[in-house]
C-alpha cells in the first residue's frame, strides 16, 4: 500500500503481552490522542488483532485527526520477525504465535500502511528520534526490568542482525559461572541484573541478619521487597540498600564498557523502571566503565538517562513510519 507522505500525523502502537497501547502522534513527536485496550494474548492472533485495531480507534477518536491524515502505523512487537514480510516468527506471551501474519490484516482492516519491529528496538529507535538518543551517530541502549532489552542504533538505523534477533545484549554473558538465565545459559547480564534478581540479593543479604530498613519497608516479610523499597532505602543510607545497588551497578558497568569498546557509540542511554533508581545505580555504573572502557572510546561517550519513559513505544512505533516516509 501506497505511503501518504502528505499527512500530518502517524499511529504508534505499544503491544505487550497484557495492553496494548495506540498513539496519534504529529511529525513533531507529540502525542495528540492515545488508546488502550487488553491485547489478549493467550486467546490467539485473531483476538489480539481485534485488541490492536480497537486502541487505534480509540486513539483515532481521542485525536480527533481522520484516518485519511494518517501516513501509517508502526508497531514495536515482542519477539523475533521477518518485519519486511510482516511475519511474527515467535513471539512470548502470545499463544501459538508462530510464523503468524500481523501486519497484513491491519493494513486490510484500516488502509494504511504498516510496519513493525522488535519492542525493544523500537523503544530504542524511539528514544534516538525524540529522546535522550537525538544526535548520536551510535546509540546503544540499555532497559532494566523484568529483563534487560536492548537497542542499536546505527547512522539512524536500528542494527538488527542477519535474522532480526540482535542486538540481545542482555545475552551477553559476563560472569561464565554466574546464575541460570531464563534463557537457560549462565551469566548473562540479565541474570544478575534483572529485577528479581536485584529483589534476590537484597533478601540474601537481609537474611543473613544485618540490620535493614528493608524489613520494615516490606512489612516484615522480605518477599514482598520491590527495586523502589531498595533504591528509597540506599538514599536513607541504608547498608544492604547501597550494596546492592553497588553490585548491580558493577555488572551493568561491565556490560556498558564491553558495549563502548565493541561498538564505539557516542550515547549509551540506559532506561526501564529500576533505571529511576538514580544515581545510585548510575555511579556505579559510571565507576565501572571508566576502568573498563578503552580511553578513547570512553571519552567519546556519553551515559545518559532515558528521557521518554512509558511513551518509548509508541513514539518508536511512530519514528518507523516517519522514517518511511523520509526515505
């Protein structure tokens, strides 16, 4: 289908495994209506179709913009694809998603054209076009949280390797005989940094018998202990707190440094929910890469915040359309 580089406005969509997300959003990158609907995940492809094509309308009547002012919709996706060919070759969550046709009856179903990508190389494509990432020539970035995504941005494209699976740093594995990864190999950078396991060793430690504020923040039970009670309890001073902090941000730091000295970017931006822990995550990551980075490398980089947030998505789904339509 034919691209309207002539309208004013494009949809951004967010799908994850429990909402979907749908924006309007003006070539500017501002957000003028947004829907949101349950994506149905475990009720099949049809079902989550449906789910995405009533938050667009939604978004569509919140904007009040007619769908004749818009040029396309572009989709960040959970799992691995054949994007050009709008086939979802496997994605988590979704039930029996494979080899599945997405893109297609969308298309169909609101006459425009669509595109998809990677969830988290669409955040990252989001956070270079209107985020923390704008300017960089190489941006690589970082999203701490359930797991660690992660996104390459090359010379205003996103890098995603020969079968679209890259860049999968948060696979990278850092410490050989480290803990058991969800993907079943040891080490990763995921394993030793993702929320529950930055949850797992502030209770390890608490157990041990060291005075914390943990206990009382979780109510004297240390399974109910979340990254914001640990981040709150470090800038209490709180001595497990800090710690572990110290630690995660010591194998974030590795991981950020074999970043710099692989891929030479000038941003590294570093988002995701445990990402607002501040600064006491950041210095030590900071302290980490300047041992480990090579020097010039290293000084070419900045290690930045994200800006956008919850709207990465949807504002990366949109970069793809805008994209397009200056090609």
């Amino acid at each position: 289908m034919q691209l309207n580089k002539n309208a004013n406005h494009v949809l951004g969509v967010d799908l994850g495994g429990t909402n979907v997300r749908a924006a309007v959003i003006d070539r500017s990158g501002k957000i003028i209506g947004e829907g949101r609907a349950d994506s149905k995940a475990q009720e099949g492809l049809t079902f989550t179709i449906e789910q995405i094509i009533e938050a667009v309308r939604i978004a569509l009547a919140a904007s009040s913009v007619p769908i004749d002012d818009i040029a396309g919709v572009g989709m960040g996706v959970p799992g691995t694809h054949k994007s050009e060919e709008g086939i979802v070759v496997w994605s988590p969550n979704f039930k029996d998603w494979n080899d599945v046709q997405l893109l297609a009856p969308i298309v169909e179903q609101l006459g425009v054209p669509a595109y998809m990508g990677n969830d988290a190389n669409v955040a990252a494509f989001g956070e270079y076009t209107f985020g923390a990432g704008r300017g960089a020539k190489v941006m690589v970035m970082f999203t701490i949280g359930t797991g660690i995504g992660s996104g390459l941005v090359m010379n205003g494209r996103s890098y995603l390797g020969v079968t679209e699976t890259a860049p999968e740093m948060g696979h990278h594995i850092i410490l050989a005989d480290g803990p058991r990864c969800g993907c079943g190999r040891y080490g990763c950078v995921e394993s030793l940094c993702r929320r529950d396991a930055i949850i797992d060793r502030a209770a390890r430690k608490a157990h041990a018998g060291r005075h914390t504020s943990l206990i009382e923040k979780s109510g004297h039970d240390l399974r109910y202990i979340t990254p914001k009670m640990i981040s709150e309890a470090a800038a209490e001073g709180d001595a497990i707190s800090i710690e572990t902090y110290e630690e995660v941000g010591y194998y974030m730091g590795i991981a950020v440094a074999n970043a710099i000295n692989i891929l030479n970017p000038d941003k590294i931006v570093i988002g995701g929910g445990i990402a607002l822990a501040g600064d006491v995550l950041f210095e030590p990551i900071r302290k980490t890469v300047e041992v480990n980075a090579l020097y010039p490398a290293l000084q070419a980089c900045q290690i930045l915040s994200a800006e956008l947030g919850d709207d990465a998505g949807v504002l990366g789904g949109a970069a793809l359309v805008l994209q397009k339509m200056d090609d």
